[in-house]
C-alpha cells in the first residue's frame, strides 16, 4: 500500500496535464481517489473483509458492525441455508437461547445475519465481514487498498475528473478502463462459503 500523495502526484496529475492545479484543485484529486477507492470496494469486497469479534444483541437477527458493508462469515460455526431451515424448522427463530451452533444470511440483507439458536445479549462471535475503508482525508494518508489495483485507481479517480465541463469527453474512456482492469464485478458471496442443509434450523 502507498500514500494518497504517491498515486495522485505520479499516476494521476500527471495526465492532468495542470500543474498549476487550475483546473482541478488538490481537494478534487483527493476526493476522486476516495471515489476510487470506493468504487474497488464495491466490485472486489473480498479485498476488504476483517476478523472481528463481535457482541450479539439478544434473538436471532444481528447486524454487522457500523462500519461494515456486507456480512462474509462467522467462524467456528455451521452455515446453513436459510430457505433450507425455515421449511424443516419454521420456528427455529423462536427456539430457546443458547451459544452459536449455527449462521444463516440473507443476501437481500448484506448488512444482517442470523444465529441459531437465537443468542443471548452480550454473547460474542468471531466475525467476517466486509469493512468499509476510511475516507481519505490527507495526501499523507495510506490509500487502503493492495498495490496490484493501484492502476485501476487511478484508471477510476481520471475518470472522475476527467467528468468536469468541457473535459467530460475523457471520462467515459477512464470509466471503461477501470472496469477492464477489474476484469468485472465479484459479488460479495462468490467467496463465502456454501451453507449446510440440515433439519435442526
């Protein structure tokens, strides 16, 4: 990982071709990386997911934590389909509390799972789950995302800037270049794991 400064004074301001920084400020450049790097969120989320434990509110539907954009796994338990159980078991949500056997999801719902049995409040599990980087708030800053997608950064900010006005003919071209390095969108759950059907929940 490199600095905000590094990606943005030697791949992006130099096709700029405006060092004076007329026409697009520093504020601009650095807030068309911060799209950037949103917009590699959103099609690699693999990239960025993190080992928490977390604590579970009391029952069975849990949401991830505030600063999480989709739910991967809990670890050390079963994953189970959730059509699966609710025909076998349709009151499994209603079962007694107890620890963690098991992990549903719902992939309408990215930002919640689900837990059989329900838990108890205060019960914690060790969670994954996609996190959503930190904006950038100085070139200083560390860009959070690994080297190897660090021209499509680039590729994505340019294309942004190059959206401004009378330079917008640019942009489309850059857009279309981001998605060519991306080589296409990753859904969050091609790398999750396949659930385990089971008469129990």
């Amino acid at each position: 990982m490199t600095t905000a400064a590094t990606i943005i004074d030697n791949d992006i301001s130099p096709v700029l071709n405006d060092t004076a920084a007329t026409f697009w400020s520093a504020a601009e450049r650095l807030a068309a990386l911060n799209l950037a790097v949103l917009a590699v969120v959103a099609m690699r989320p693999d990239q960025f997911a993190t080992n928490q434990d977390v604590a579970l509110v009391a029952g069975y539907l849990q949401n991830i934590p505030a600063d999480g954009l989709a739910f991967v796994d809990v670890l050390g338990v079963q994953r189970r389909d959730l059509e699966m159980a609710n025909r076998m078991n349709p009151d499994w949500r209603t079962a007694a509390a107890g620890a963690t056997r098991a992990v549903l999801f719902d992939p309408r719902n990215p930002r919640q799972f689900m837990v059989f049995p329900p838990a108890m409040a205060g019960a914690t599990v060790p969670l994954v789950y996609v996190k959503t980087p930190a904006a950038l708030a100085s070139t200083a800053d560390t860009v959070p995302v690994p080297e190897p997608f660090r021209p499509a950064l680039a590729a994505y900010a340019l294309g942004v800037l190059f959206s401004k006005d009378i330079a917008g003919a640019k942009g489309p071209g850059y857009f279309q270049l981001f998605q060519a390095l991306m080589g296409g969108k990753v859904p969050v759950d091609a790398a999750m794991a396949q659930p385990v059907p089971t008469a129990e929940a």
